[in-house]
C-alpha cells in the first residue's frame, strides 16, 4: 500500500537528483529557492512510500498556498523503477485527497524536447484528465517552452482563466526573486477567437 508522507530538507538532498532527471533545467527551481519555499511553508515535497519497506517510489513538489485558494503540482514523479507498476495512479489518487480542501490544483505539462513531443503530451494529458483535470486557456510559455495548464476543480471552478495570470505568477514570486521568475515565466490570458 502507498502512503504519502510530508518531506523536509535533507529529503530534498535526496530526491533532487530525480527532479534533475526527470525535468528540463528550463522549468527546473534552484534547490535553494526550493529550500527557501519549504521553510517559509510555500512549497510542500511530498514522498509516496511503500508503506511495508518504506522505500521512496515518487514524488511531488507543490506550491499548496496561492491566490484563490488553488494549489500548483510544480513537479510530480515516480522514480524509474517503479513506472508502469500502477504507482502513479496511487499517487495521484493520495494527492487529491492531501489537498481535498483546495479550490483546486493545476498542472503544467510541458515538454521541451521537440522530438516525440507530440506523443508524449498526449500521455501527459490522457494521464491528467483521468483524474478530472481540464485545460486552462491562456498563453503559458515556462522557460521559453510552451506549457499546457490543466486544473483539477476540488471546491472551486476549472473556469480560471481570468486570472490564471495572477495565480501562476503568485507561485513563481514566493521562491524567486523578481527578475529570474519574470525571466522564467511568461503567461497570457488566451486572445479570443
């Protein structure tokens, strides 16, 4: 069985080498303003463990605190041994019941490789909307990459894209100084059609 258990500093020693593996140094926080958002409570790393050997089989990092009450899945991953096993739909499953008391979480899925990128948003998105997740159109672009945003409405609506601009760069502010999030971040809200 999976549990999920709240990570702290030296945790973030250890699975940091995941992060880097897992995701583009584009889209990648410093290790130091993720230290910095863990002290200040504005990023949670969460642990998905086994609960009978309590080995470490994925991960999360979430900016639980943003404006209208949604939370952001910064990063969400399970280390490569354990993939293709059922452990991400555990995982997922513990998430949402974690943050059961938010509006709702979103989920940047980005993808910076230009080679099979096509089929693996599709992955990214099948996955995503499994679990209740609708795209939020706006123009998003993290580190230069284009990024589709999806929200899981809990308690609140999906129907965020007025102020997703707001929200997302809430989040961003918390752990970064000024001119590297501007510097990371550029999102829009959607032009009508």
């Amino acid at each position: 069985m999976l549990t999920i258990r709240k990570g702290g500093h030296t945790d973030l020693s250890h699975i940091y080498s995941a992060f880097d593996m897992d995701f583009d140094k584009r889209e990648l926080l410093p290790k130091l303003a993720i230290h910095k958002g863990l002290l200040h409570g504005d990023l949670d790393l969460l642990l998905f463990e086994d609960d009978a050997s309590k080995m470490t089989l994925g991960y999360a990092l979430v900016f639980p605190r943003g404006v209208y009450g949604y939370a952001l899945l910064k990063y969400f991953g399970i280390l490569p041994w354990y993939r293709e096993k059922g452990v991400g739909v555990q995982a997922m499953r513990l998430l949402h019941k974690y943050y059961a008391d938010k509006q709702g979480i979103l989920a940047e899925l980005t993808v910076f490789d230009e080679e099979g990128k096509d089929d693996y948003m599709r992955k990214l998105r099948k996955f995503f909307a499994r679990f209740g997740y609708v795209e939020v159109p706006c123009d998003y672009r993290l580190g230069g990459a284009e990024v589709e945003l999806m929200v899981k409405p809990i308690k609140g609506t999906a129907d965020i894209a007025p102020v997703v601009h707001r929200v997302i760069r809430d989040f961003y502010s918390r752990v970064l100084l000024p001119t590297t999030a501007q510097r990371m971040i550029d999102i829009r809200r959607k032009a009508e059609e």
